[in-house]
C-alpha cells in the first residue's frame, strides 16, 4: 500500500467514518502536501470541498453541502483547508470553517498525524529507514516513502518462522521456539534476507561468515543489548568500549522495543538473563564501567542494577526517600528482580524506606498525644503499633539478606534506619515513663489481663455444651495481634482488645495473670528460690500447677495440651470438654535462644494459631480467646554501651529490665509502690529504666520491663461460624519455575504462581495461598521469602483470578537433593497444586 492510499484510506476515510465525526472532517494543510489526496477523495456520496483558490465561494458550497448531509443526499463531507489548523480560541473565531471541525472531525489531531509518523505507521516495518530519512529531509515526497523497502517482504523467513511483520522476524530470530530453529536448520536460503533484514532494520552489519541461526544469534544478541546500553547512558561510552558496533540512532525506539518484549515475556525472560550475563562478561563491563557513577534508567545488564542499588542507599543515607523510592519504583519490575538474591537486597531496601518513613511520620506526630498516659496508650494502638510491625517486617529481611551480604553491602542501611527506629522509640518510652510514674498501672478504662479469663470465658461456660477454646500464647505483642485479627476474620466474627499485662511483664507472671481468678488471687511470693507467683496459697510457677488450678474448678469439662501438638492431631479432644486450653511458647522460645533469626518464626507460629482456630471450628467449638503474658521489645538499635546502671539496695533483678524490692532512686529509673503498680505480694515498689536500656548489653530481644511494646498487648475474641468450602476450588492453581525447568541452580529461585478460573462468579474474590518446598517425608526444606508479594505476618500469597505473582523460595542452605514445591491452603493444608524439583547448586 503505498503511502497516500494509507493515508486516504486508513487516516481521512477513517475518521469520516468514525461514529464521532457526524460524517465530517476538516483537514487543514499548509504545506499543500494532501490536497490532491483530498480531491481524488470526491465521488457521489461524498462532498470535498476545496478552499484552496477562492475563500467565499468554499464557503458556500460548504454550507450546502452541511445541508445536503443533513438531508441524507450525501453521506460525506471533507472540507480541504490550505492553511495551519487554529490552536487558539481567537483564531478559530476568525476561521470560516471552524463551524465544521467544530460539528465534525479535524486532521491534524494530536501528534500521531505529523508526516514523520504517519510514514511510520504506514511502513512499521522501516520505521528506522523513514527515521534516517526524515532526519536528512524533512519533507520527503510521497515517492521517496513508497520506495522504502523495495518491496522485498522476506518471503523465506516469513515463511519459516511464520511471523508477518520485520519487528516479529528480528524477535524470533533472537530466541526462537523449538519449532522454528528445526524449521531455520533445514535450509540456508533465509540467510541472505537476514543480512538486508538486519542492515535495513537496526543498521546492523554481520559480522559472521557463517550460516547457522546460533552462529547469527550471538552476533545479534550482543549487539542489541550493547546497543540499547549505550543509548540509555547518559554520558560518553568508556574508551574501552567506543568501537563496539551499535545501532544508529534512528533504530533506537526497534531497539527498545525488542528489548523490552525479551525481558518481558516469560518465555524468553531466562534466556534474556542468560545471554546478559554472558555478554557483560565477555565485554567485560563491569572491569570498564567501575568509574562510571551514572548509567541511565534500564538495567539491561546485571551489574547495572547493582549500580541502581548503590544510589539507592547512598540516596537513603542522605535522607533523600524522593529519589530512594524512584529507584525502587522503576526497578521493581526489573527482570534481575526475579533472581531470588537479587530480590532479597531490593526487598530489604524497600523495608527500610517503609520504615523510615513511618519512624519520621509517627515522630512529627507524637507531641500531640503526650499530655498523658491515656492518649498514649490510643496513638501506640492505632498508629504506633504499625511501625513496631515495619520493624520486624525490617529485620526479617535483614534476616534473609544477611547470609549473602559477605561485602556488608547493607551495613550502612541497616545501621541508618536502626537508629531512626531507636530515636523515635526513647521519645515515645521516656513520656510512658513518666506518665507510669503519675497514673499508675494498669489504666484505668483498660482491660486488665488478670480479668481476661473471668471477663471473656468465664461467662460462656456457664451456658451448657458451650465450647470455649483459650489460646495462651507466649509474647504474642500487639502488632501481632492485628496481624492475626486480619487472617482469622473468615472464620467468624473477630473483636480484637487491647490489654493491660500484670506487671512484671515475664512470663512466670504473666501466663498466672490469664487464669481464673488472677484479679482477685493473684500474688507475688519473695522466696528463696526467686518470685514465685501464688493463687491463694497455691503456687502456679509451673505449666502443671496453672492447669492444676483450671482443673480445679472446671473438671472433666476442662482439657489442656500444646497448640502445636493439637496442630499435627497428637491428641483427641473428648466430646465431654467444654474448655480447651492449648498453649503456645514458640514465639518467645526462638527470640530467646536464637534472637537474630526468630523474626522469620512469627510467621510459622501465627500460621500454626490459623491452623489451630480451623481445626476448632471443625470440632465444633463455638468460641475461642486469644490472650498472652506479654509483649516484647527488638533491641536492634542498642550501640554496645546503651546500657542503664541499677539501682544500689534490696532489689530483685527481673530478666535485666526492673527490679522489685526497695532501694534508692536516680534520675534514669522509674520508681513507683507495688501497690500503684497493680502488684500485690512481698515487693515494696517497682523501678526500671526510663529509656529502652537493659541492665545488661548485647540483648537483641527482652521483655520484663515497662514499656508500651512489652505492656500493652492483644486479646482477640473469636465467635466461630460454621466451616464452608474454600473459594479457591472454584479455580485451579499452577506452579510454573523458568517454564518447565527441573533443577535449581540457586537456593533462592523464583516460582511462577498464578490462579486461573473461568468462573465468572470468581471475579473480584482474592484467592489465598500457602507455598512450600518439601522433600519426600513432607518436611518443609524451603518456604515463600517474606515481603513483596507475599505477606510477612503469614507467609501467604494473596492473588486475584488469573493473576500472576513471581516468589521467591528460600531453601535450607544445608538441603540438597529432590523436592516438591507446594500450593497449599493455609488453613487445611489440602494441596493445590506441586511442582517436583531438584537442587543443582554449584558448589
């Protein structure tokens, strides 16, 4: 088609035609180029007008011809204007024709309907031949365009690869099904329109004398990415790499293009990774590019995200957040993102951003709740709260980068945003302090712990075959606890509290402070072996003595037994209990014993609580209450002489965070009676220190103290609803890993999940979903690295129908061998769908 049959057909009859032009289209032309396109246009049905010679009389058969199309006794009508279209409402008031552009249609229309680009649009296949063209003569004739290409169509490579236009050509030529490489091997006669292709094209010379599609392929790939490199640099190439052939500038937007389309399309994204890698190294890039501060905006090669990461953290250090989340944002859709270690770095930076930001808002904000204890305790529940979650969220990700920052990388970050953290935590701890001091504990208003038990399950078991269920879970802290009020909302109605812990906040005091009675009963014996935590005369120190003391009043309607042990079926609940105690320590075991790692642990314990109030729900409990001891503080930000000095007399050290006793007071502990403190027993007073400080250095994790993280703590009141059947078997779940790969060369791969359903009534429901990596005794060797698209408090993948998500798995550093990648539910477990795999490090 040459170019004026386009434009006549394509553009002007087009527009006429178009259901808003009403049939009318003024074309305006100063450069006279389509006035005989316009005129050749005429016929019966359609009415060119042509302004050309004389304005009056144009005008005039205009009008008529309005007229005649208002009659139906023409279709049509294309007025022909020889002079620039109106831009301003001035000049279109002094327009005779504006009445029809107004009624009708108007070229030129945007820029698309420049000269330049409707060429392009005509020949999309020599869009960089017309770019060179245009350049040299801004005003080519419609003959020099139609002579573009020569009328050469490629006819054995159309054919062969059976692709129509040059651009789909040059993209299977670069990574080929397997159908079309069988079908290049069988004859060489495509080899001569590959050179003219690629000549005409992208300016591209081979240089091979070989006829093989590998052979031309390598040449291509290299000259591509190279070539879309030096366009996105901003400055002059390195001396080193100035002779490299890459593409003209006109080819720059083919260039591009197909660059993007390699990244893109999940088909051909590992071979783009694999060829990027291998040309970096060969050029040696990285060797020649060290002094280079500045590369663009694409990363087309691997060490150029590196680079990115770089500004990042400088920018971050700088407290530059503008340009820190520009970085992320154009990058979090880089192809080097879907390798697992490069993800772990971008995710840990994207924590860090979160949190910092968070830490600055929440700082500007505080002055305002202050004045006293309980406006501060409303800002810690409704705001504050939220940046102890970024925190951990924060050193999770450190958690999982940490193994592979050999170089400290990272450092620099986390030490910054520790101590944006630390800073806004002392403010917020100092005024709790000093208000525990005035007002006492606990607050007034507040549910207290020693009242959970006879407050919220008492009454329920006063109702006959009423099935309670009383999770004691160990420094389950606030954040958590909204945290699981957000997963157990679809298994009933979900009433989350805040409460108050029984001061000191330790477990031996605050797992007493949950039974029944603790209001009334519960006091705090001074022996030789410690505190000791009486009911009455009867010690409850120990887990056999507290469930001595339910017993007591609830015989055979009471049974006990660990939460993970109910989990796994280890015990039957008998049809005679009304109120089941199912305890919890996992939280608090792993931040005491391994601090550093534990943050990754909350998510197993809060899936394990999930797992727990399903399998309640299907025994038939009608209620279950969520309570725990106490809080507990991530001391991450603690330099190592951010210690508090104790106070010299008769105290007793708790867990290095408060004394209980008597003795002397200073200007950096809190000192308050027993008796204001809510304590009844042996102990006089309570002190501690004012700030975050322990006793004691090197504590990454404690509780024990007064503060709002270690105090302040949830209660979550669930009435169940009968179990229905999962939405998610209304679709099917797919595992896909580097589209049908087998072996894992990395112990963080990425996995392709995705939710497919035909179900119409499925659309808008957001599918939930658990992934694992198990070996043959289904013991879980690699999980969903937390952050991105999966969730931090549970470790779940959360998708749309027919949605994709790229996932991280992070595998046992110690396994190696085969294994099953798992789409679980997360409440039942029941298996979606499984991929089998297999590790292939290289070692």
């Amino acid at each position: 088609m040459s170019i004026a049959t386009f434009i006549q057909q394509e553009i002007f009859a087009a527009r006429l035609a178009s259901a808003d032009s009403h049939q009318v289209l003024v074309v305006y032309d100063p450069d006279l180029r389509y006035r005989q396109l316009c005129l050749d246009m005429a016929d019966k049905h359609r009415v060119v007008v042509d302004a050309t010679k004389s304005s009056l009389q144009s005008r005039a058969q205009a009008l008529e011809a309005l007229q005649h199309l208002g009659q139906k006794l023409i279709d049509q009508l294309l007025v022909y204007v020889p002079v620039a279209k109106p831009l301003e409402d001035e000049t279109r008031q002094t327009d005779p024709f504006a009445l029809y552009a107004a009624c009708g249609a108007v070229f030129p229309e945007g820029d698309g309907d420049e000269y330049r680009n409707l060429c392009m649009k005509a020949k999309p296949d020599h869009a960089t031949q017309i770019r060179s063209i245009f350049d040299k003569d801004p005003n080519p004739s419609f003959a020099v365009i139609d002579a573009v290409g020569g009328g050469l169509e490629w006819p054995n490579l159309r054919t062969l690869l059976e692709v129509e236009s040059s651009r789909d050509i040059l993209f299977a030529l670069l990574s080929p099904s397997e159908r079309q490489q069988e079908s290049l091997k069988g004859t060489d006669a495509w080899v001569t329109e590959v050179k003219t292709l690629l000549q005409n094209a992208i300016g591209f010379k081979l240089r091979t004398r070989a006829k093989s599609w590998s052979s031309i392929a390598d040449e291509l790939w290299t000259y591509l990415l190279f070539s879309e490199f030096a366009f996105d640099l901003p400055t002059e190439l390195p001396e080193a790499l100035g002779t490299m052939p890459r593409a003209p500038a006109e080819a720059e937007p083919l260039i591009e293009d197909l660059c993007e389309r390699l990244r893109n399309d999940r088909r051909t994204q590992p071979a783009y990774i694999d060829r990027a890698e291998r040309i970096e190294s060969e050029l040696e890039l990285v060797n020649h590019c060290q002094a280079m501060a500045d590369l663009g905006r694409k990363d087309t090669f691997p060490f150029e995200e590196r680079t990115f990461m770089h500004q990042a953290i400088v920018a971050l250090q700088a407290d530059d957040t503008d340009r820190v989340r520009d970085i992320l944002d154009r990058h979090s859709q880089s192809v080097w993102t879907g390798k697992g270690e490069s993800q772990a770095q971008w995710d840990l930076l994207g924590s860090a951003l979160m949190l910092k930001e968070a830490c600055e808002q929440r700082e500007l904000e505080l002055p305002n709740y202050v004045r006293n204890m309980e406006s501060l305790l409303e800002f810690y529940v409704c705001q504050l709260r939220d940046v102890d979650r970024l925190h951990r969220e924060f050193e999770q990700a450190v958690s999982d980068y940490d193994w592979q920052d050999t170089f400290g990388v990272m450092e620099p970050v986390k030490h910054r945003i520790r101590q944006s953290y630390g800073r806004l935590i002392e403010k917020v701890q100092i005024n709790f302090t000093r208000h525990l001091e005035q007002t006492g504990w606990p607050v007034t208003g507040y549910l207290s712990n020693t009242d959970v038990f006879d407050k919220l399950v008492a009454p329920r078991l006063q109702q006959s075959g009423h099935k309670v269920a009383y999770l004691m879970v160990d420094a389950l802290r606030y954040e958590l606890g909204v945290a699981l009020e957000q997963q157990l909302k679809e298994d009933g109605k979900v009433e989350l509290k805040p409460a108050l812990v029984q001061l000191p906040s330790i477990t031996l005091v605050g797992m007493a402070s949950l039974l029944p009675g603790a209001s009334s009963s519960l006091v705090l014996k001074n022996t030789d072996a410690g505190l000791v935590p009486m009911m009455g005369d009867q010690a409850v120190s120990t887990v056999p003595q507290r469930m001595e003391w339910v017993r007591k009043r609830y015989g055979q309607r009471f049974q006990e037994g660990r939460l993970e042990d109910f989990v796994r079926s280890k015990f039957d609940v008998d049809d005679t209990t009304e109120l089941l105690i199912l305890r919890s320590v996992e939280i608090d075991s792993h931040f005491e014993n391994h601090p550093d790692t534990a943050p990754e642990q909350i998510t197993k314990a809060l899936q394990r609580i999930r797992r727990a109030v399903h399998k309640l729900q299907e025994r038939g409990f009608n209620q279950i209450v969520i309570a725990t001891d106490h809080g507990f503080f991530m001391n991450t930000h603690a330099g190592a002489g951010d210690t508090c000095k104790k106070l010299p007399g008769n105290w007793l050290n708790i867990h290095e965070r408060c004394l209980l006793g008597d003795g002397a007071e200073d200007p950096n502990h809190y000192l308050l009676s027993a008796e204001k403190a809510g304590i009844r027993g042996d102990f006089s007073k309570l002190a501690g220190p004012r700030s975050m400080a322990a006793y004691r250095s090197g504590l990454l994790y404690y509780h024990g103290g007064a503060s709002l993280q270690e105090c302040v703590v949830p209660v979550l009141d669930i009435q169940l609803k009968e179990a229905e059947q999962p939405a998610i078997q209304q679709a099917s779940v797919v595992l896909n890993y580097k589209n049908g790969a087998k072996r894992i060369t990395t112990r963080m791969p990425v996995v392709e999940l995705s939710v497919e359903t035909q179900d119409m009534f499925s659309v808008g429901v957001s599918f939930e979903v658990l992934l694992e990596a198990q070996n043959k005794k289904g013991e879980v060797v690699g999980e969903a690295k937390p952050g991105g698209v999966v969730n931090s408090a549970t470790g779940t993948i959360t998708l749309e129908p027919n949605n994709k998500a790229q996932v991280t798995l992070r595998m046992l550093m110690e396994y190696e061998g085969k294994f099953k990648v798992k789409a679980l539910n997360p409440t039942t477990l029941a298996v979606y769908a499984q991929l089998e795999l297999e590790t292939d490090y290289t070692v």
